[in-house]
C-alpha cells in the first residue's frame, strides 16, 4: 500500500468510526427504549431529537470552520495561528453548548410541543420532555466531544479520536442497559446514560493535549472578530448540510403527529435512526477527506486535490450502493431491532426501501460540500465535478471564501 493511500485510509476510517458511534448514541436509545420502554417511548425520543440535533447542526461549524482554517495554516508550517483557530473554535463551542443547557432545560416541555408533541398522547408529550430535560443537562460534554474528535483527528491522531467516541459509545451501551433494565429509570435513564457516555469520550480525547502529542495546545486566547468570522463562514456548509436532518425531522413529526398520531412519529422514528447512522457512514468520508485537502491546499498541491476528490465519489457511492441493498433485502430484520410491534414493523418496512434511496444523492453531496469547504476559491479546474449543476452549486459555496 503506497503512503497516499494509506494515509487516506488512516483519516477516513477513523473518521467514520468515531461519527458513526457519534451518532449511535441515539440509535441505542432508540433500541433499548423501544425495547424496553416500548413503541411510545421511541416515539417520544423522535420528538425530542430534532431540537438536539438542531442546535449541534448549528454548533458543527465551529469544529468544522476551525478544522479547515488549521489544516490550511498547518500546511502552511503556521503553527501560532493554527492554535489561535483551535482555540476559537472551542471557545465558540463551550459557549453554544452553555446556550443549549440552558434553553434545553428550562424550556423542554415548550420545545417538544412546537415539535408535535401536543397533538400526541399524554403519555408520549410527558416522556418526550423529561428525555430533553435530562439530555440538555449533558449539553456541555455533548458538543464538546464532537468539537475535540475534529481537533485531535487534525493534529495527527485520528485513531484516538475514534477510539474516544468508541468509549463513550461503549459506556452509553453499558449504561443503557443499566439504567433502563436493572434499575428501571426508563426514558430518563436513556438520557442519562448518553450524557454520562460523552463525559467518558471527552476524558479520552483531552487526553491528546494533556499528554502533548500534538502541535495544538489548550491555552487562553482574546477572540479576534476576523477569525470568528472566518471560522463561521468557512463552517456554514457543514452547518447547513447537518440542519437538513433536524429540519426534515421536525416537518415529518409535526405532519405525521397531526395526521397519524403516535404510530406515525414512531415509525419515522425507526426510519429516523437507520438514516443517521447511514449520513455518519457518508459523512466520515467526507470528514476523513477534510484535513488532507486543507493540508493539500497549503502545500498547493493540485494533483493531490483531485485524487483525493475522485477517491471520496468513488467510496461514498459504493457504501450507499452496499448500504440501500442491505436495507433492502433485510428491512424487516433491521426494523425489529428496535421494536418488533406488529403495526410498526409491517408499516416501515413498506417505506424504508424508498426512503434509503436517498442515501446515494446524499452520498455524493456530502463530498461535493466538504470539498467546496476544504479548498479555498476552487475552481473548475482544481476539482473534477460529476455535472454542470453540481459544479455551480460547489463554486457558489466556495466563491466568497478567502484563505486560510
């Protein structure tokens, strides 16, 4: 194996590793609610979700923003500045994360009723606002260990930072079961057991900078406006790529509350959590690809440009080929590891083969933002582009960006 390819391998498969259990920290909620609190409890999860989700869409453009703007002044042997984009980006983190805590908890009940939970059971409004409840309590180790898997990924240690999402996700597992089946904590002890799993991934990933194996250090910094901005600008295309999901979310649980009820938001609950862990697959190549285009563009290196985006189409639309036939050929399987009530399973098995098809769009999109992110000013030339359309909407994203 020749060094570009093993070094495309050893970010991409980190990546995809640390956001798929990123990611699963809901899913296995969802699993073991749906199995041991029942359909109405993975219902209430859903409901509870896009707010969540929402706000660390909107928090995704600081790690994001911050990792670009590193890759590129690292490339750039730029270390003092590179460390001034790292911190500004944690500090922009810590304080959204403060934010969530504090709207999450004090207006839980109100947020799940915008998001349907009113036209639901009693029963479902109830355990949908004590699941935000308790989960916006771990708002802080949440966001944070997201932001610090991006950084540590960055500065040379990709494997550490899936290995710090691997704890916590372990941890959540673990606790999951402790919670919901011993000690009968139900929707609430879901909750918990998420925020308990991401103290335990944000302890391994500071363990990066605590033990100094890297060019990034935690230090104070007086936040400059110029680089504020440019980390958000440079993050508003992973900003809004994430946002699809908590807003699409959202307009199917409000319609389907309306129209079907608690059925309904269950089992777009379901096809929900298989989609998240579909986009966490995809994402991760494209996030794997991230840091290796910021440091080809500090070295202005055209031909590693282009190689890289050629290799990422190529993975991410094999993976949603292998991901749609799975889901196809086995979609009542995968339904009942969440719950095998009869009315639930028969109703999204007839949806998910459809919904799936989605993945191999997305599949493509998600390369296409996270190049047009990554490389400054690019150009028709810098990087190959499937369709005209696709390269009109990769330039405009990438028209108003300056350099790192």
């Amino acid at each position: 194996m020749n060094a570009k390819v093993k070094s495309l391998c050893g970010y991409i498969f980190p990546a995809m590793g640390g956001l798929f259990v990123t990611y699963l920290y809901n899913v296995v909620d969802g699993i073991f609610v749906g199995q041991g609190v029942g359909s109405a409890a993975l219902g209430a999860v859903n409901i509870a979700v896009p707010f969540i989700t929402f706000v660390v869409a909107i928090a995704a453009m600081f790690p994001m923003g911050g990792a670009t703007v590193v890759a590129i002044r690292m490339g750039r042997e730029d270390k003092k500045g590179a460390n001034q984009a790292f911190m500004t980006a944690i500090t922009l983190t810590l304080a959204m994360s403060v934010l969530l805590m504090i709207v999450g908890m004090v207006f839980s009940q109100q947020i799940v009723d915008i998001s349907g939970a009113s036209k639901l059971s009693d029963e479902m409004r109830k355990m949908a606002a004590d699941y935000l409840l308790y989960y916006s309590a771990f708002s802080i180790p949440m966001l944070m260990s997201t932001c610090l898997s991006v950084f540590v990924r960055n500065d040379g240690s990709p494997t550490l930072s899936f290995i710090g999402m691997c704890v916590g996700a372990i941890a959540n597992i673990f606790l999951d079961w402790l919670f919901i089946f011993p000690f009968g904590m139900g929707i609430i002890g879901a909750a918990v057991a998420s925020g308990l799993g991401q103290v335990f991934s944000v302890l391994v990933l500071l363990s990066h900078f605590w033990n100094k194996k890297g060019r990034l250090k935690l230090n104070l910094i007086k936040l400059e406006v110029t680089l504020v901005k440019k980390i958000c600008k440079r993050g508003v295309p992973e900003a809004i790529s994430q946002l699809t999901t908590p807003v699409t979310a959202l307009c199917y649980n409000i319609m389907l509350a309306s129209l079907v009820g608690d059925i309904g938001v269950s089992t777009f609950s379901v096809l929900s959590f298989i989609y998240s862990l579909a986009n966490a697959i995809l994402s991760g190549v494209a996030q794997g690809l991230q840091p290796l285009w910021g440091n080809s563009y500090g070295k202005k290196d055209t031909g590693e440009i282009n190689w890289l985006f050629r290799c990422g189409i190529i993975i991410n639309l094999v993976l949603s080929a292998l991901i749609y036939s799975a889901l196809f050929f086995f979609d009542k399987l995968v339904i009942c590891i969440f719950n095998s009530d009869t009315e639930l399973v028969q109703t999204a098995s007839k949806a998910l083969p459809l919904f799936s098809l989605s993945f191999i769009p997305m599949a493509l999109n998600l390369i296409y933002i996270t190049a047009a992110r990554s490389i400054p000013h690019m150009g028709k030339k810098r990087v190959p582009c499937i369709s005209s359309l696709t390269t009109c909407s990769m330039l405009l994203f990438s028209e108003g960006y300056s350099t790192g």
